[in-house]
C-alpha cells in the first residue's frame, strides 16, 4: 500500500494548530509586549526598548520571587524524583498492600491544585487546624507551620509535591517495567546484593524516565503558581511570591501588561535553559540494553 503523506500531514494538522494558537502565537505576543510600555486596557502604546528587562533587573522584589521560585524548584525536585524512584522500587511487587500503596499516592494527582491548597492551607492552620487540635488533645501546644518565610516555602513545596507525586511514579513505574527480568535475575545468580543491582542495573536503565520527569519536574516548579496563590497569595509582604505570581499581579493588578511580558519572556529562558542542561546531563547517563 502506497504511503501518503498528505494523509499524515491531515493528521497532524489538529495538533500542530493547537499549539500554533496556543503556544507560538501567544509566546510572540508576550515577545512582542515586553517590549513596549502597554497597559493592557488602552490601544495605544510605546514602544520603549530594553527598559522593561532593565527596570526588572534592577528590581529587588524579581530577584527574590525567582528565589523563591528556585527553592520551591530544587525542593519539588528532589521529592518528584527520589522518592519518585524510591517508590517505583518499593511498590513493584505484586501484592495487595503495594496495589493499595500505589492508588493512594495516585489519588491526590486527579484533584484540583486549588482544592488541594484548601483542604492543607485548612489542615495546618494555627489556630483550629486538624493538626493542632489534635496537638491540643494531648496537651501539645500549636504548632505555626508558617512563623518564617522560609518555612512556609518549604511548607508549600511538600503540599505541591504530594499533590503531584502520582504523575511521577507512575512514569517510573512504567519504565521500571521495560527492564528485562533476565538481567535482574543474572545479577542476582552472579552474587550481586540488591543495592549492587539496583545502582548498577535497574537506576541506569530508569534513565529514560529519569530524564522525562526531571524536565516536568523543572518546569513545574518554575512556573508554580496555583497553590502559593491560595496558601499564600505571596504574602507576607511579597516574601512568598513567584515568579509568576508577580508576573500575574504587575499585569491584573498594576496594569503593566509590557513589564509582566517581560518577566514571562524572562522565565521562559530560564525553563528552556534549565531544561536543556538537564537533557544534556540525564541523557549522558543513559545506557542501552
């Protein structure tokens, strides 16, 4: 049968539309924007150059939402992909314990990230919280989950990671199942321990996954936004708030449409930068079987 390419190209074309209107042309609008002083309400604009990047580079608040940001990052990360793993290891055998295990882990995923940062924002409230009443019955005085900054950052991070660890195990999961038994089961004839083959089989050859859920991982902390909103709304005082929690705020809040494209042109970079150097890194480690 003679292949027809128009046939693939028909196909395609859904896809290639979609993401045509949704992401190529709105991420060329913001291009456009960033450069101009519009505010988002009138028709009329300048055009004024750099000063936008100038004006957020010299902006103290930028500078400590991108921290932020980056903590929320490094912290999500770290929980996505080794407990990630961790679990995928744990959790493979059949049995109904590990069955129960694996949907209970799963479930958060389908909630909303809203209702997700209600029902925990509810959960560790000073005063009245489920956990402090608890505390209260056994004579234990509250606890403030968000007396620092710092806290409550890291705070947040464990409610965005628990929120989305099920999307990530079950990737490692399924790549867990492309390793050939056979080469488990060599090494473990060979005298190998377990730690020798999980590090030297079964962690190399998780790379493929490892690669994908870091790149997921990256820019789902970058790009954070939902549960720092309701948790926190930024506060106090900005201390908490993202990247793109700012950018939202300077363009609905301050009408600084041009100065908000900026700071999205600006995270844009970055997740495409931080993304590349984990491909380039992950995939080095990748091995063939």
């Amino acid at each position: 049968m003679k292949h027809n390419k128009w046939h693939d190209i028909l196909l395609a074309a859904p896809g290639y539309l979609v993401y045509l209107v949704f992401m190529i042309i709105p991420l060329g609008m913001c291009f456009f924007y960033s450069f101009t002083n519009w505010d988002g309400i009138s028709k009329k604009y300048k055009m004024i150059g750099l000063r936008n990047f100038e004006r957020l580079f010299q902006d103290a608040s930028f500078f400590n939402a991108l921290k932020v940001t980056l903590i929320i990052t490094v912290i999500t990360v770290l929980i996505y992909n080794v407990l990630g793993v961790f679990l995928a290891v744990i959790l493979s055998k059949k049995s109904r314990i590990c069955a129960f295990a694996k949907s209970a882990v799963f479930v958060p995923t389908v909630l909303s990230s809203v209702v997700v940062a209600f029902i925990w924002s509810y959960i560790m409230q000073t005063d009245g919280g489920v956990i402090n009443t608890i505390l209260g019955l056994f004579g234990i005085p509250p606890v403030d989950f968000y007396d620092t900054p710092l806290h409550t950052i890291v705070m947040i991070s464990v409610i965005i990671s628990w929120n989305g660890l099920g999307l990530f195990l079950v990737i490692y999961m399924a790549t867990l199942n492309t390793i050939p038994q056979e080469l488990m089961e060599a090494a473990e004839v060979d005298g190998a321990s377990g730690f020798q083959r999980f590090f030297k089989i079964t962690l190399p050859l998780m790379m493929p996954g490892i690669t994908i859920n870091s790149v997921l991982s990256l820019a789902g902390g970058l790009k954070q936004y939902d549960h720092v909103k309701v948790i926190t709304g930024g506060g106090p005082g900005g201390a908490t708030q993202t990247i793109t929690l700012q950018a939202v705020e300077k363009a609905f809040v301050y009408n600084r449409r041009g100065y908000s494209s900026a700071i999205i042109l600006v995270l844009f970079i970055l997740i495409v930068i931080v993304s590349v150097i984990q491909i380039s890194i992950t995939k080095k480690r990748e091995v063939e079987y």
